[in-house]
C-alpha cells in the first residue's frame, strides 16, 4: 500500500476513475431524483409519460408567447415538431394563429396570456376596439390584448424534436428506473473509496510528505481562486440562453470545477500532513506582522513613558484628567439647567486645584525616593536621600532605604575583607607549598637519571615522579581558581573569531581526541560569530572544558561542539557523554567538585570553577546541564 500511494501512474489512474465514478454517481442520482418526482417507482409507464409532456407543454405555451412578443411565425416554426397550438382572441373568439386541424393528441394545457404594446401618438396604428384596450399616457399609449393558448402534443410523434427525445428517455428510464438506483448507490460506494485512497497518497513521495508547487501557494490565496472560480461558474450557467446551452455549459464547467476542486482537496491533504496549513496564509503574516508592529509601538510607547521623569508623567495625567473633566462639566452644564451653576462650577475648581497641589506633593517625594533608590541601587553605598519635608509613611520608607543602605555597605566591606583574607591565605600558602614541591621535583629528575638496579626503587621513583607532578598541577590550578574568582588577572579585551579560536582547540587536541575514540563535531549556524574577550583566557577556558571531555567523556562517541547567534548573543555549546554516573548538576562549577565522585581519574576539580570564572571576568556567562549522562556547558557572550 505504500508503494501504491507514491506510484504516479496509480494516482493519474485514481483520478480518472474518481471523475468517472463521480460523473456515473450525479447522473444517476439527477436521473433518480427526477423519476422520484415523477412517480416513477409508483406509476405506470403512461401515466409518468403523460405527466412529463404536460409539463413540457405548460412551458411550451410560455415560449409561444415570447415568440409572439417577437414577431415569429409560429406556423413555420412549428412546422418540423409534434406540437399542434390554437392562439384565440378571449373577447371576440377569433382565432389569430392555429396549425391544429383535429389531429390525435396524447396530452394538451391552455393558458390565457396578455400581449401588450407601447406606441407614441405620432404612430399610425389601428386596433380592434372589441378586443383591445388602450391605456393613454403623457408621451405616448398602451394596446393590450387578451388571447388563449393551446397546445396539443401530438400522439403519433413522427418528427424528431424535445417531446419525442423526451417520451423515448421515458420509456428508457421506466425500464432502468431500479437499475439507476443502483448505479448511483455503487457510484456513491466507488467514488469515496476511490476519493480516500488520493487524500491518503496526497503528498507522499520518496518515502515522505512533499509539498508540490501548488502545495506551496498561501493556502488563503488559493482557497479565494477556488471561490473566484465557483462564482464564475454560476454566473456562467445562469447567463446561458436556453436549456440545451445551459446543460452543455453545465457539464464542462462542472468537469473544471471538480478537478479545480479535487486538486483543492488533495492539497487541503498535504498541508494537513505536513502541519503547516495556517501558517503558509498571507493572511496569518499580515497579522503576525501587525502583532509584531503593535508589540514594537507599545514597547515604544512604554519606553518614552518610562523616560519621562515622575513629575513630567504625573503632569500630563492631570492635564488629561482635567479636560476630561472639563469637557464632561460643560456637557453637564449644557444638557441640564442648574441656578447655581457658579456656585458648583467655583467649588469644582477649587477642590480640582487642591487635588493638584496635593499629587504635584506626592509626585516630588516620589520623585526624591525614586532617585535615592536607583543611586542604591547602582552601587553608590554613600547616597542618602534627603527626607526634609517629607512626613508620614514617605519619611519612614525614605529612612529606611538609607539603613538598608548602611547595612549594604556594611555587608560587602565585611565579604570584600573575607575574599582578601581567603585570597592572602591560599597565594600565601600556595607559594610556601610551591618551594618543596619544586625540590621534590628536582630530586626525583636527579634519582632519575641515576643507575638504579633495583626494579622496586624505580617504580617508587616513577610514583613519586606523578605523585610530585599531580601536586604541582593541583597548587597552579589553586591559585589561577583563587586570581579567576576575585579578579586579580588582567583582562586585554580584543575582537576574536569564536569559529577561529573553536577549531585551533580543536587542532590541539586532535590527538587527545583520537586516543580517546572521541568524534568530534563542529557546527556554526553562521560564519564570522565575533565577540570582544580575551584570547589568552578564553584559549584557557576552551583547553580546560577540552580536557574534562578527554578525560571523561564515554569512548568511541560523538563530542558536539555548537556555535550560535540568540538575541545578539553569541551562545558556544560543548556536549558529551559522560562515562561515569553524574550525580550532581550545577555543582560542578563549585571548586573541588569533580562528576568522577569516585575520583579515581586525575584532576583537582578546579578545572570548571577556572573557566567559569574566567568567562565572567570577560563579561560573559558560563552555565552547566545535566540530562542524565549527558553533560553540557553554554558560554553566552555578547555579540558584536
């Protein structure tokens, strides 16, 4: 079934057989209808028959008539059909036009009909004042006549016209009249199997859904041309000037029309499929547009309102309170009569010039508590706000905000003098370890190169040498984390290439790498992703988050390395599989705290505590998740 819905030739087969089925199914239900109301499936053949050409002949005498109005002999124009008429004058009895002369007839209708004419006076025209009657007008007169028509369908039918065509469809139809039903119940059952199978296939091509050229149409678009195309065809059919035309255009409209409307359908299918039927809508992108525009002007809006200074703010909102006001008094004034408007309108304004020296109070005191804070608020601990004049709860949040102040200034100098001492303790102490570290070093080289016979002497000299090296590393690191994190390190801030820097670290551990079976993948959503930062430490940041991949990452899988342009924000993605358990999440980027929790692997597990402290010294941000085993650091930097 899979195949069979992408095989062309089995969907150009599908929409052949649902034109046919559908074409089969109107028919025969028209057909069926029609025998439906003319009884057939409760009448004998005559009687149906006889039912149809007295219909037929109703509107046959409204035709006469029209001729009539148009000059037409009917004589010859019903010369080479099986219809026999008599046009008599109601009034006088006189017979105006006849080809009846007492022939066999199977059904007859009369009807009584006026035939009116407009003359102006100067026209010489004369009239059978018996039959005729004249209305008179300013510009000129009216002659009505009063006449009967009769019809006769003859019962012999030896000319080939519509009452013979129709008498032998009769006959044909009574026969078929079960069989008709059904064909268009089978039709019905063909065309919708056959329907279900191309909406199924819609779309499918090479083992999935592709939209096609008109697939690709703003569905909006195309669903206003199918209606276009509706609408013509129904102005077309009513402006068709007889029956056979009218059929005729009927059936090649009509064909147009379904396969303008299957076409529709099966792309209606598609969209569907593929999930994107409101969004490829001209309609949805002016609104989304307009929504976006709207947002932007708001935004806006609010910026300018929030540059304003409160008393500018507070200043306008009055002005627009007042000459609300203004403009509802004077409604007031002049739809009700009051004798003491003056008096009112005086201890209006009043009370109005009160209320606006009391919020013009208000807004200056907010205005002082704003400023006070935002000076708190930027760091500048000495600011204290002057709260002269001011009384009540505004004095106490004014004076409270200054203790909060106090107590600020009080709380970083006593952490600020923490960090110094913590920095003091572990430089000092660092260099005093750095001393014998250094000469263990040395005499391990020097016991090195001696000859040594002993087996067991070498290898403790091998321990002692990675024992020695592993300390070193550690006390560096200790160190480099304690400048990271307080500040201590010069920063040279330079425009870098975040592509460039990515695949020179690459470069340098393509061995490590490879050793590793670790695969590595770089993707850059753009080239040229440019940040300002410094070279030295972000190469220091890039090498640190390297070498926990190589050391921990799961062997012989994929190392992704992502560069992204977010919001002016140049995002840098390192992810790996980590192959050990991690039990910890944000922790990692706290000193000592390394995701091996066994810590059989080497390392100090100041590795992520350097490098996230040397991304904030470049004004960056440096963040870590853990999904699992799967390990992820983002480093945002600002773009430029």
């Amino acid at each position: 079934m899979a195949k069979l819905r992408e095989n062309l030739i089995a969907k150009i087969v599908a929409v052949i057989l649902a034109y046919i089925t559908v074409l089969s199914f109107v028919f025969s239900a028209v057909f069926t209808g029609v025998m439906g109301y003319y009884k057939f499936y409760f009448s004998n053949e005559p009687t149906v028959e006889k039912e149809i050409l007295t219909d037929m002949a109703k509107s046959e005498i409204y035709y006469i008539d029209s001729l009539m109005h148009r000059g037409t002999d009917l004589n010859g124009y019903y010369a080479d059909k099986n219809v026999y008429f008599v046009v008599t004058n109601t009034i006088t009895g006189d017979v105006i036009a006849s080809n009846y002369s007492g022939e066999e007839y199977i059904v007859s209708a009369s009807e009584e009909m006026l035939f009116s004419q407009w003359f102006s006076y100067e026209a010489d025209v004369e009239f059978n004042e018996k039959s005729d009657k004249i209305t008179y007008f300013d510009d000129g007169f009216e002659i009505r006549t009063s006449y009967n028509i009769e019809l006769y369908v003859a019962k012999k039918m030896t000319k080939n016209d519509l009452f013979s065509v129709v008498s032998k469809i009769v006959k044909i139809g009574y026969n078929l009249r079960y069989s008709m039903v059904a064909i268009m119940l089978i039709s019905l059952i063909l065309a919708i199997a056959v329907h279900c199978f191309l909406f199924c296939s819609a779309g499918h091509k090479d083992g999935e859904i592709k939209l096609n050229a008109i697939d690709k149409l703003p569905f909006d678009v195309y669903t206003a041309f199918i209606i276009a195309a509706a609408v013509c065809s129904v102005i077309g059919v009513d402006a068709a000037y007889n029956l056979a035309s009218r059929v005729l255009f009927i059936f090649v409209i009509g064909t147009i029309d379904y396969f303008l409307g299957l076409g529709y359908t099966m792309s209606f299918a598609t969209r569907m499929k593929i999930g994107g039927l409101l969004k490829n809508t001209i309609i949805l992108r002016l609104l989304k547009i307009f929504w976006k525009a709207t947002k932007k002007g708001f935004k806006m809006f609010k910026y300018l309102i929030s540059c304003l200074p409160t008393i500018k703010k507070t200043i306008i909102g009055l002005i627009v309170l007042l000459t609300l006001e203004f403009f509802a008094v004077v409604f007031v004034l002049n739809t009700y009569w009051a004798h003491d408007w003056g008096f009112l309108l005086f201890g209006l304004i009043a009370v109005n010039i009160l209320a606006v020296l009391a919020v013009l109070y208000l807004a200056f005191t907010l205005q002082k508590i704003k400023v006070g804070g935002e000076k708190i608020a930027s760091g500048d601990l000495e600011y204290k706000i002057d709260t002269t004049n001011m009384f009540g709860d505004f004095k106490d949040f004014s004076q409270s905000l200054n203790n909060i102040n106090q107590g600020l200034q009080t709380a970083i100098e006593e952490k600020m003098k923490s960090e110094r001492f913590k920095t003091e303790l572990i430089t000092n102490v660092s260099h005093d370890i750095k001393t014998p570290i250094t000469s263990i070093i040395n005499y391990v080289d020097l016991l090195k190169k001696e000859d040594i016979e002993s087996e067991n002497a070498k290898e403790y000299i091998e321990v002692l040498d990675r024992q020695s090296g592993k300390l070193k590393k550690l006390v560096e690191d200790l160190v480099e984390a304690s400048k990271a994190s307080t500040g201590n390190l010069s920063v040279n801030l330079e425009v870098l290439d975040v592509s460039v820097l990515l695949s020179q670290t690459l470069g340098e551990f393509e061995d490590k790498l490879k050793s590793e079976k670790l695969i590595p993948v770089l993707r850059a959503e753009k080239e040229n992703v440019k940040i300002l930062a410094d070279g030295k430490h972000l190469w220091r940041v890039f090498e640190n988050l390297m070498s926990n991949i190589c050391k921990y990452a799961q062997n012989g899988t994929r190392v992704y390395l992502d560069i992204a342009s977010k919001n002016g924000k140049a995002v840098i993605t390192f992810r790996n599989i980590s192959k050990y358990q991690l039990d910890v999440d944000a922790e990692l980027c706290e000193r000592f705290v390394r995701g091996d929790s066994s810590r059989n692997t080497e390392g100090s597990g100041l590795g992520l505590s350097i490098a996230k402290s040397l991304v904030e010294l470049q004004n960056g941000k440096l963040e870590i998740f853990v999904d699992g085993d799967l390990f992820k650091v983002r480093i945002e930097f600002k773009e430029i």
